[in-house]
C-alpha cells in the first residue's frame, strides 16, 4: 500500500469527483437495507439482526460486520455517505479499491469491537458507518493536513485542525455520558485504528526497506570477500602452473602438489555452468 503524504495548501477537499468502484458498492448497498429497514418497519427491525449489540452478537457474529450498513434516520445514512464519498473517492483513487476496502472494514469492525467491550454488559445497539467514516477522515487528514475544507460550506479550515477538532471533540464526548444516542467512543475507536494501522503500514514499509538494503550490504560484502579469496586462490594455482610448466609437474613437492589439487578443486566448485 502506498501512502502519499502531502500539502497542497491552495486546494479544497470539497470538489467535483466521480464515483470509484467501492464507494458505489457502499452507498448503494447501504441506501438499499436504509430503504429496505423503512419498508418492512412494521413488521420487523433490521436493526434487531444486523445492529451490533452485548445481548444477540452470540450466535449472530456477523454483527460486527453488519451494523456498519444499517442507519436510524435519513439525515444518519446521508451524511455518512456524503463524507465517505467526499473524503473516500480520492482514498480509493489512490490506494485502490482492495486497499481501501481492506481499511474501512478494519477501521469499522474494529471500532464496533472496541465498542462492544466497553457496552458488553448494557442493552444498546450500535448501528452506523461512522467509525469507518471517521477512519477515512484520519487518514485523509494525515495525508492531505493542508487542504481546506468548508465548514458549513463557507468557512475555510485546513483539514489537519479539521480532523483534530473532529477528534478532541470525540474524545471529552466519549469521556462521559450525556444522554446522547451518538456513539462517540466509536468515532474516536475509527479514528486510533486508522492512525495505528496508517503509522503501522509506514513503519513496517520503512524497516522492511532497511532491512532489505541491509541484508544487501552484507550479501556485497560477502561477494567481494568471496571474490578476493578467489582472486588469491587463483593466483596461489596460477604460480604452480607457471612452475610445472617451467620444470615439470614432479618437481611440485608434496605440500604444492596438495595446494594445487585443493585450490583447483575450490575454483572448479566456482565455476558456473550455462
């Protein structure tokens, strides 16, 4: 996965952009269960199957997945997909949609868990993207912090102090309980996992960079060391022909003739083959 941090200080976030591949596949599949959940509201909640909650996540394990494509009211799914697609579009464009795919599930499943841990013994259910959404923000923000979006529209603010603010505001709301039906700990929950497995991916790429060229110095090393072992040896096997050839191979006494056979044994040993 190759990451581009950048700073362009002069472009917004907020421009024209198609759709890529994955980013339709969410939208449409989480307009779809939005439209599907109002329809069949009256004689069953898909919250109740797909929703993440302590009390039914055993036998229904495919809520950590599930919950992050079900959405309470319309203003909920429209702005969740109206951030994934400003923000997401350009992720995928530049880490493509495998590598993309890969992070809002990591960022969104794990976000659900860490929520799961801390609500495991109450009744809540949790239901929305936002902690996949708030991954995609993060990192958005690490690799673009000086461009600017609108708040509001009209207030431009570079996305770095945006994201920040975003995440401030995650964490005191996550700190104590206001009787809000938003789960703050999961906007903050997307937000650590993005940044751990951003800073994660970008250190293991270095070290395997280093150790690569590392290993490398010692592999030349070694030849070169090789190398001039060959160069001695051929030279030692060189002035015994030269003395065989000048009075015959029975004036070698036995110590030469040992060398001579040893050392040419080593440089056949070397030799390569087509």
């Amino acid at each position: 996965m190759r990451y581009q941090f950048q700073s362009e200080s002069s472009n917004l976030a907020f421009k024209s952009r198609n759709f890529t591949d994955a980013i339709k596949i969410l939208i449409s599949i989480n307009a779809l269960l939005f439209l599907l959940r109002y329809i069949a509201q009256s004689q069953f909640d898909l919250a109740q199957i797909f929703g993440l909650s302590s009390n039914s996540v055993w036998p229904m394990i495919w809520q950590p997945f599930t919950y992050m494509f079900i959405h309470g009211d319309f203003f909920h799914v429209f702005m969740n997909m109206f951030v994934l697609w400003m923000f997401g579009s350009e992720m995928e464009s530049i880490w493509g949609k495998k590598e993309f795919l890969k992070f809002y599930f990591i960022t969104g499943i794990g976000s659900g868990l860490i929520w799961l841990v801390f609500n495991f013994s109450g009744n809540a259910v949790l239901i929305g993207a936002s902690g996949a959404i708030y991954g995609i923000l993060l990192a958005y923000g690490l690799m673009f912090p000086n461009r600017k979006v609108l708040i509001y529209f009209l207030f431009p603010v570079k996305v770095k102090y945006f994201v920040i603010f975003l995440g401030l505001m995650a964490f005191v709301s996550s700190l104590s309980y206001s009787g809000s039906n938003i789960s703050h700990l999961t906007h903050l929950s997307g937000m650590m996992i993005g940044f751990v497995y951003m800073k994660s991916k970008w250190t293991i790429k270095r070290f395997s960079l280093l150790l690569n060229s590392y290993l490398a110095s010692i592999k030349y090393k070694k030849s070169i060391k090789k190398e001039k072992q060959l160069a001695n040896i051929q030279a030692n096997v060189d002035k015994l022909l030269d003395k065989v050839s000048e009075v015959g191979f029975d004036s070698l006494s036995e110590d030469e003739k040992d060398k001579l056979f040893t050392y040419s044994k080593h440089l056949g040993k070397n030799i390569t083959k087509d």
